[in-house]
C-alpha cells in the first residue's frame, strides 16, 4: 500500500465534506459522494465493482449501465484529489468484472474513525486507573465531531445503513458521557439534557437512568419516580432490572446516591523550604514540594550552581521541609558534606555575610589564622575551597539579597538551599518556590500524628474544625497537639470553642517558648511605618479580600503607591496575592494585624479609613448602577447624598455588574460597620450603598441578605432619627422580600416607606415605592389596584424627568393594563417603555424587552414576544440578572407551549428550572407548571403529575390563589385548559423597581 497523504481529512458526520492542508476540496455532485462514502467506510480495502453497483443505487433505480456511472464518478473523484495530491490515491484494482476499486487514504483521516472507536477508548482509560473526566474527555470530543445527520443529502442503500449505524453509535456514546456526567456531578443541567435525550430517545433506559438519578439530586424525587412510571408506559412492560433497582433506591431516599459533600475550595499547593540540624521526626505531607526540590538539587545541568530560594509566611514550616529534603537527598547525592548556618533574617540585627563566611571557612578547614580579615578575600578563599567539592548549602532565614550574594559558591557541583519570609526576588538565576499553609488532608494527618488516632476518631468533626481554626499553619498545629498532648483526655471540642474566638485566638496558640504571635511579631517588627500601618488597616474588615483600588481608598493612597506597599507586604509574606490586583491576609496573620491594631491605632484613625472607603464604594456603586441600567446616576439616586469620590468607572454594563458582583462582602461589611453605634461611618451613605446592591444583583441568598441588611439599617436610623435613611431602608427591605416571595412583610414595608416619604425630596423614593406596590397587586391579581400605583409611578418619575425610570414603570403597568383587557393602551405603554429603555446594551433595556414580550403575547402576537424574550434572554445571562434570566426563560417555553412545540417547550422549561430554584419560588412554580403541561402533551402523565403537583404545593405555600386553582383543575382533568385560555403568568413575573 501506498503511504497515504498525511494532509487529507474528511467529513462523514454530517454532510459530506473533504480538506486537504484546512482547504475545502470540491468533490463534485452527490452521486459522486454516494461511490466516495462507500470507498471511505471500506478503509482501504478493496471494493468490487458489483458491490459498489449495490451500495449506490437501489434495485429499481439503477441508471441503464450502473458500472458506466461508477467509472464516471471515480474518474471525477480522481481529478478532484489530483488538485491537492500528485500521489494517486484512488486505485483500481485489477480489470473486468472481478475488478474493484480502493481508496488508500488512512483510516484516521476520516472522522468516522475516532468517533466509533470512542466507547472502547473511554473503556480503556477507566480499565487502566483513568478517570472519570478523562474518560469524559474522549466522549466529549468524538461527539462534538458530530455536525448533523450523517452523510446528509445521501440516500442510497449504503448510506442509509452507515448512517443507521453512526446514529446508533452517537446514542451508545451519549448514554456513556451522561453516565460519566452523573459520576462526576459537575453538570447542574444535567436534567434538562436527560430529559431532551430521551424524548429523542424514548426507549433508552440507561438516559432515563440518568434522566431520574440527576432529578432526584435535584430534590425532585417525584418526577424522578414519575420518569419510571412513564418509561413502563412507553415500553409496555416493566423496566429493566437496573432501572428498577434505581426505582427502588430512589423510593427509600438511598443516601448513597447523593453526591458527596464538597468539601470547598483546596488552598493551593505549598512549596518547600529548608533548614538542616537533626533529621525531622513526624514529617508530614509537602510530597510535591519535595519532589520538586530534590529534582532541582540534583539536576543534571552543571553550567551553573543551583540555587533554590524558599520563602513562605512565619511557621509555615519552611525549615522543617529543607531539613527533611537535605536528609533525604543523603550523602550520595552531595559526598562532600553540607554547611548551615541560621542567618537570623527576622532578627532586628541579621547575621553579616562577613561573620557567616568566618563560620564556613572554619568548617572547611580553614585555621583561625587563616581566615582573611578582608571581604573580599573572604569570598575569594571561600568559593576557591568549593570549586572542587560538591556540597549543599543551607542557608535558612535569609533577610536580603544582599545577605546572600556573597555565600553563594561558584561551583557548579554544588548547591544551596535559601529559605525566607521574603521573596527574594534580585537573588539572580535563584529559582523561587513558596510555601503555602498546608492541604486540610494533610494538616488534619499531622494532628493525628501528633496527638494520636484514638483522641482524632474519637472527634472526627472536632478535629477538622480544629485544623481550621489553626489556619492549616504546621506551627500552630504543632503547638495545639503540645498543649493537648500536656492535658490528656482534654476533648477537642474545648480547644476548638477556645480557638472560636479570634480575640483570644492568639493567646491559646501558645505552649512555652512556642507562640503563634511571636513568630509573627518578628515579620512586623521589620516593617516601616507605613507598611505597618496598612498592614494593620487592611485588617479591619471581615472580608476575603480587598480588590486594589478598595485598599488604596481605605490608605487615602493613590492606586501606584497603594500597590507598591502591598505588595512589599507580599514579598514579606504578611499578606497575600492569589489574583491580580486582589490582596487577602491567612485568618491567623489577620487577627495578629487586628491585635496591633487595636493598641496602636485610635477608633477615630480607623473610622477615617473606613469613611473614606464607604464613600468610594459608594461612588462606584453608582456608576455601576447607571452603567447597568443606561441612565444618568442622579436619576437612579432616591436619597439626598453625595459623594467625594469619583469612584471607579465602567465601560459596560457586564462590567458594572462584575464589579458589583466581586465587591459584594465589601459592601455589606461597610453597611454593617456603619449600623455600629461606635463607627462614626454615614448611615445616609449606608443606605444608599444597600439600595444599589438590591438593583443591580439577584438570587434568594443575596435577596435574603439584602432584606436583613435593610432592617439592620431602618432600626438603626430609627433610633437616630434619621428619617430619610430609615425611609429608604423601608423601600429596600420591602422590594428584597417582594423578590423573595416573603409578600405580607413585603407590602408593609413598602407602606412605612410611603408613610416617611413627606417631602418633595422623597418625590423618586415615592415612585419608586409606588413601582413595587404595582407588582405587589399584579401578584395577588388586584389589578385595578396595581394599575393606580404604576400610575402614580409613572407619574412622579416623569414629573422628574427620569426617563429609564419611567420606562421601567411603563412595562409594569403595561401588564397590568393588559389584564384589565386594556389591550391597545397596554401595546402602546409597553411600546413607549421599551422605547425610553432602548439604546445600549443594559439590563434597562432587557427589561424594556422583557415586558415588551409579556404584552405582546398578551394581545396575540406571540411571533413578536418570542423574538422580543428571546433577544432580552442573552442580555440578562451575560449580565447575570437571574430572576429575569429565569423569567424569560418561562415565558419563552409558555409561548413554544402555545403554537404546540411541547417538546421544545418542556425542553426549555427543564434548561431553566434550576435557575429559578436559587431565585423565587414563584419562578421555579410557573416552570414547573409551564413543563407539567406540556409532558402532559408528550404522553409523559406520571411526571406531569409530579411537575403539577410540585408546583401546586409552591403556589399554596405564596398564597397564589389563582395559580393554586387553576393547577387544581389540571390535575383534576388531567390535561390542559381551554386552548383559548392563557396560563396565568401574573405571579411568577419578576420586575425592577426604576
């Protein structure tokens, strides 16, 4: 056989196609793709004349002379390779009718190949120790090698049974990668893709075994039963054992098909250090850091010394590592011994490299009288004695560069091992590992060593908390195991509730001449004024991290000097920097940052500090609210304060809300400083900060600390009188628990709000209170009450001139006008809201889509509503708006419901249900409702049933009478409403005020 041109590659998963070097090749008519697809599939080896006859033509529709038509579609085949190949690659083999021809290309060159051979690969991987992923991984990449139907546009005999045969083998592999999904459980719409595989697939047990494992994780253990009950419909007869077992499982809540617990995020990898007396005993973990150091120390490469300098923050085990490393490497691996020396870099005097090389030399030989009294000669004599040897180096708690430069040899044999708090980066050609605190296994077996087995699985949970508490650091570790090892029987529950309290955090983490905060004091009495005292002022506040700008604003810096102080604390290891421009302190380093800061620093100084972030904040808060609603801040503003800042600005709106998004501890943290009777911080601004939280982010947790935050803030301002921070508070609380679903409380805060809202300054807040009171009565169907408060609304927002605003506005009551049976007024409002909420992209103008569609489909148009919805969904998903994301999706699966798509109705219901499940109970009932429906269409009655009654319980816990009846009489009948009827949709639309 020829050898096969490499550059050749062609397509049968879908149409037929072909590229030489990424070229489209022409391959003529589709005649000549039938005789091609026959000679591809046959891989080389030789097809015969008759059989090509057979495989391009039925019996009866087979031209005069079919072998005369074979001959001219090989002929074009040939003239069409012989552009991009001069190897002949289309052959005949011998003549007459025995005769016959091949196509000698390689059998990887066709995508048919990689993708029936996947199965047995991902079988292979999993056989041999693989994983799940990788398996996942091969399944994933021979299935996204499937561009459409098969050989499409291709109809002879041949062609339909290669693409039978790939059909089945896309369905064998589909079963196989939703399998691996449902191990791994890293896939949260796995539901929804089960479910649109088996109506594809309808008597597929092994996608319904994954359809009902995936809605049984999701806490839908009825649909999941009903899917079984539908399957023995569908087959008519009973399942297959596994499903029945799974059947089973399900039905008594088997614990072990839940996923595992995750256990959080892993802190990162340490990376080692060194110091070398005696051996270590109970050496614990930092596998791969010891790998990695042993590796660079004894390197192949002799053009240069090797130097690998170590830094890590105090106790992290820095030396303990280099002491275990330098008596693992051994004397073979440096014959002619080691130095050491403990150069006393947190020390406020370190050692001279002078006095250091005076030490070495000795130890080399070198007599007393020897020992030259110049630097220089110093070094000189001392790099002459290792210019023959091979020896390591330990050279622990290094201050500076400057400290080594002269203690590194100049033999290339030999090597040094440098450890440090500082990152030592001017040390030339050094390669520089840090030493992070360690993995939570392995900080949780060095207490086990430690303390012993019996005492840890004694208090399994206890010792976890434990290891947590000591921040994963080994010298803290170490310490409690002393102070527990001194009082035998002391449970860990004691020790964990002692260490509970940062206050006296430190004070417990001591055990004789061993104390946490003293290795720390050692770090911060090197520091300079400045540096101490953002060390201590990036403490203050309970967060994970501070974004750069942030930390500038709490210093009163500008972001070039705020950077460069931070980030010679990171080079101290005081602080840390896992993300650009992001700085965050170890819990431990952070409450030893607190206690100095408490003595050193006046609350006045810190209230200074945090004002002036507050105020940033602020002023960025702002900017991201217009910028994500495409309005002018003052318009969006609904109390009298103004900030100092400028803030930072935004060119988009994802931007905006990614700002939002990542500043949100920060936030709330400055909100709940400033509830404090002590902080001096502006309650004003408090409540300002709130209201821009609640209009720019969503989802139930954030709704349910938001709602919280408000009524912190409304006591408070209560308490001091300041009514105007308690009436927004009122609005903030009261819109919050709308969007949760928390109705009766919502209504009431929105009437206090309305109460304290007596001047004309309050004019916006009014509105804007009035906007939420319009949604409220659409929920529980008052229309006419709903219609005169987005009136109102609508009213004062345009006596102030606040066009996005009364945009928002105008949908809102377009709806209302439309349950009224106001039709063309509510078009016409609709129309002109998404008109004022036009222009760039923003979540205004989703919002003004949105309520556009609602309408639409409300007066008939449900072609335009589906374009309308369907071009507002892509805007609220990048700028994560999720309850209207959720929404849209709802409205979107109504309107396929409608024109009779079920199929695809129920699809998108399933894509968005566990969506709606973080962000209202309302959502997750109307999706529901929107999918029971139209199961109910697909043959599919149990887990209709299911879906009605899941949503059916959602509606009667939100008291939405409407929805409660009308889900009672579907399940009563059992099919749908009167086809002229609309679905109430009333209670599940989210909204937003201004």
């Amino acid at each position: 056989m020829n050898t096969p041109a490499p550059d050749l590659a062609f397509a049968l998963l879908g149409p037929m196609r072909a590229w030489c070097d990424g070229l489209p090749v022409d391959l003529g008519q589709p005649r000549s793709h039938e005789v091609l697809a026959v000679l591809l599939a046959a891989a080389g080896r030789t097809v015969s004349m008759p059989l090509l006859v057979d495989a391009v033509w039925d019996e009866g529709d087979r031209p005069s002379r079919p072998e005369h038509s074979v001959r001219t579609h090989v002929w074009r085949l040939r003239r069409a390779l012989a552009r991009h190949t001069a190897e002949p690659l289309l052959v005949t083999v011998g003549d007459g009718g025995s005769g016959g021809y091949a196509l000698r290309v390689p059998a990887r060159a066709v995508d048919t190949w990689a993708f029936e051979r996947a199965a047995a690969r991902a079988e292979e991987i999993r056989a041999s120790g693989g994983t799940a992923g990788q398996a996942r991984e091969v399944l994933t990449g021979a299935l996204e090698l499937w561009t459409g139907e098969p050989l499409a546009g291709l109809h002879g005999p041949h062609a339909r049974t290669l693409r039978a045969r790939l059909q089945r083998t896309r369905q064998s592999l589909l079963e196989a990668r939703l399998a691996l999904d449902a191990e791994l459980g890293d896939r949260p719409h796995l539901a929804a893709e089960a479910g649109a595989l088996v109506m594809e697939f309808p008597a597929s047990e092994r996608l319904r075994a994954v359809q009902m494992l995936a809605l049984y994780r999701a806490g839908r253990q009825a649909e999941a039963l009903g899917v079984h009950e539908d399957t023995r419909r569908h087959l008519g007869t009973a399942p297959g054992p596994e499903l029945a077992a799974l059947h089973q499982r399900i039905l008594r809540c088997d614990p072990a098909l839940r996923l595992p617990e995750d256990s959080g995020p892993r802190p990162r990898t340490p990376g080692p250090g060194g110091a070398f007396p005696s051996p270590v005993t109970g050496f614990t973990g930092r596998e791969e850091q010891l790998r990695e150091l042993t590796g660079l120390l004894t390197g192949t490469d002799a053009s240069a010394v090797v130097v690998s300098a170590v830094n890590g923050m105090a106790g992290v085990g820095k030396t303990t590592l280099a002491v275990h490393t330098a008596h693992e490497l051994g004397d073979e691996a440096f014959p002619d011994g080691r130095l050491y020396v403990d150069l006393r870099g947190a020390d406020a005097e370190p050692l001279h490299p002078h006095h250091v090389l005076e030490g070495f030399l000795r130890g080399l030989g070198v007599a007393d009288e020897d020992v030259p009294d110049d630097a220089d000669e110093r070094v000189a004599l001392y790099r002459t004695l290792l210019a023959d040897r091979r020896m390591l180096l330990l050279l622990d708690n290094a201050a500076s560069c400057e400290q080594l430069r002269p203690l590194i040899p100049g033999a290339a044999d030999c090597a040094v091992l440098v450890t440090s708090r500082a990152w030592l980066t001017g040390l030339a050609g050094a390669h520089h590992l840090r030493l992070d605190v360690m993995p939570p296994g392995d900080a949780l077996h060095l207490l086990r060593r430690a303390i012993g087995d019996r005492a840890v699985d004694a208090e399994p949970e206890a010792a976890v908390a434990l290891v947590a508490a000591c921040g994963h650091l080994p010298l803290a570790l170490r310490i409690v195991a002393s102070r527990l090892a001194a009082e035998p029987g002391r449970p860990l529950a004691d020790m964990v509730r002692r260490l509970a309290d940062e206050r006296r955090r430190l004070d417990e983490l001591r055990s004789g001449d061993a104390a946490v905060d003293a290795a720390f004091e050692l770090s911060y009495s090197t520091l300079t004024p400045e540096q101490a005292r953002a060390f201590r002022l990036l403490a203050v506040l309970d967060v994970p991290d501070l974004a750069l700008p942030s930390a500038a604003a709490l210093l009163g810096l500008g972001t070039d000097e705020a950077e460069e102080l931070l980030e010679s604390l990171v080079e101290l290891n005081l602080l840390e920097s896992h993300r650009l421009d992001r700085y965050q302190f170890h819990d431990l380093v952070r409450a030893f940052a607190r206690s100095r800061g408490a003595r050193e620093d006046s609350p006045g100084t810190t209230s200074r500090a945090l004002a002036g972030l507050l105020d940033f904040c602020l002023a960025t808060a702002r900017n991201a609210d217009a910028v994500a609603h495409s309005a002018e801040p003052d318009e969006r503003t609904l109390i009298d304060v103004v900030p100092a800042s400028p803030g930072l600005a935004f060119a988009t709106a994802r931007e905006a809300t990614d700002w939002m998004r990542e500043e949100t501890a920060l936030q709330r943290a400055l909100i709940a400083r400033a509830c404090a009777a002590d902080d001096g911080l502006p309650l004003s601004q408090a409540a300002d900060l709130l209201d821009r939280l609640n209009t720019v982010l969503s989802g139930i947790t954030h709704l349910t600390a938001v709602s919280e935050q408000a009524r912190q803030v409304a006591e408070v301002a209560a308490r001091r009188g300041d009514r105007p921070s308690e009436a927004l508070a009122r609005y903030v609380r009261g819109n919050a628990l709308w969007h949760a679903n928390a109705f009766p409380e919502a209504e009431t805060e929105l009437h206090r709000c309305l109460e304290l809202c007596g001047h004309d300054a309050d004019l916006r807040l009014c509105a804007a209170a009035h906007l939420t009171l319009c949604a409220h009565a659409r929920v529980r169907g008052r229309f006419d009450d709903a219609v005169a408060h987005g009136e109102a609304s609508v009213r004062f927002f345009r006596s102030l001139d606040a066009a996005t605003a009364e945009g928002t506005a105008l949908g809102e009551l377009a709806f209302n006008y439309a349950r009224q049976g106001r039709l063309p007024e509510a078009r016409a409002a609709a129309e002109r809201g998404a008109e004022l909420l036009g222009g760039r992209e923003s979540v205004s103008k989703a919002i003004g889509l949105y309520y556009l569609a609602r309408v639409l489909r409300l007066c008939g148009d449900r072609d335009e509503a589906l374009r309308r919805a369907g071009a507002a969904l892509p805007l609220f998903r990048t700028l994560n708006v999720s309850s209207f994301e959720a929404a849209s999706g709802n409205l979107i699966a109504e309107l396929h419901a409608e024109e009779e798509r079920y199929a695809l109705a129920a699809q998108t219901a399933e894509t968005f249900l566990p969506l709606a499940r973080k962000v209202s109970a309302m959502l997750e009932g109307g999706l529901l409702r929107t999918l029971g429906r139209s199961l109910v269409h697909l043959g599919q009655q149990a887990r209709a049933g299911a879906c009605l009654r899941a949503a059916l319980e959602l509606f009667e816990g939100l008291g939405a009478e409407q929805d409660v009846a009308e889900l009672r009489r579907l399940l009563d009948e059992n099919r749908l409403p009167n086809e002229d009827r609309l679905p109430d949709e009333h209670a599940t639309a989210p909204f937003i005020a201004r």
